[in-house]
C-alpha cells in the first residue's frame, strides 16, 4: 500500500472488483491492489440480485364485512407499482384500502381518507389515489415502487358491510433470485 495519509482519510473511487482483489484509483496514485481482508473498512453496501418483474392480477367480487386480501405474494423482493380498481352499486369511500409487508401493516386508509389529504402523488404515502369517483362509485389507487419485503406482502381491502364490489388488481414485483 502507499505510504502517507491512510486511504480511509481519502475518497475512493471503486473501479474493479475481484472475489480474490479489489484494485482502486486513488486521487493522486495509479490503481493499486488492496487486500480487501485486513483493509479497515466503516461501510460495504452489497446490492441484491433481484429477478425480472412479475405481475400478479387478479378480478373478483369482494363482499362487504370484512377484510380481503386479493393479491398476496411470499418471498424476499421488491414492489415495483401496482393499482387496485375498486367499483360498486353503492358508495365505497369509507372502505380501507390495506397494504401489508411481512405481516405488518404499513398502509392502511379509505378512499376518502387518501382523497380528504390529497393523497395522490406516488411516494406520498405507499398507497397513492388515482381515482375517487363517489357519483359512479369507481376508486382506483396505485402502490408506490421501491419498498423492499422479506417475507410476503398482501394487497387488500376491508369494508363495513355492503353490497358486493368488483375488485380488479394489478400488483407488479420482483423476488430476489
């Protein structure tokens, strides 16, 4: 290694990795090897494989009184966007639209709630409106891209008691292969 100020005290820029070396170009030096196993290193960032996009869709009826999940996926990926189209003979704005990563609720609020806050660019909040129609009854909302999941993640809605709903969903991810 080069003699003078430790490398951790310099910005390095990663041009070459090895299983066996890592070579590294230094401000003022020429590349050089490293041993990456006694190197002092504060942080490795390690990026995951992740597969092609899946897409998971689904058309049913819900029926009012409870909960129902309409898409559920197992495995360790990544969201990568999906929307949820709900329509019915009778207003639904009270109805929760759920989003649930590794059995916790992260998401949770009616139609109204996202449509009384104004909930409706992605980012915003993991599930973002698209459509809040409560003349025709039609709602749509989308989840946002990027939230990670280790174990499942489940699309759903719970609603008071109602008529039958029209449920079209389409949920778009990818696994860690």
């Amino acid at each position: 290694m080069a003699k003078g100020t430790p490398d951790y005290y310099k910005g390095v820029d990663i041009g070459y990795q090895d299983l066996a070396e890592l070579i590294v170009h230094h401000e003022y030096d020429t590349a050089q090897k490293v041993d990456i196993a006694i190197q002092a290193l504060s942080e490795v960032i390690v990026r995951p494989i992740y597969g092609g996009a899946n897409s998971k869709v689904v058309t049913n009826i819900g029926v009012g009184g409870g909960l129902v999940w309409h898409v559920e996926v197992s495995g360790k990926g990544m969201i990568y966007g999906g929307i949820l189209i709900v329509s019915s003979t009778t207003t639904q704005k009270d109805m929760d639209v759920r989003l649930q990563v590794d059995n916790k609720g992260i998401a949770d609020m009616s139609w109204w709630g996202l449509y009384s806050i104004g909930v409706t660019k992605e980012h915003a909040y993991p599930i973002y409106l698209l459509t809040y129609d409560d003349t025709l009854f039609n709602y749509a909302g989308a989840y946002s891209h990027g939230i990670t999941f280790e174990e499942s993640v489940k699309v759903g809605t719970w609603c008071h008691d109602s008529p039958p709903y029209d449920v079209t969903a389409r949920f778009i991810y990818s696994l860690i292969t």
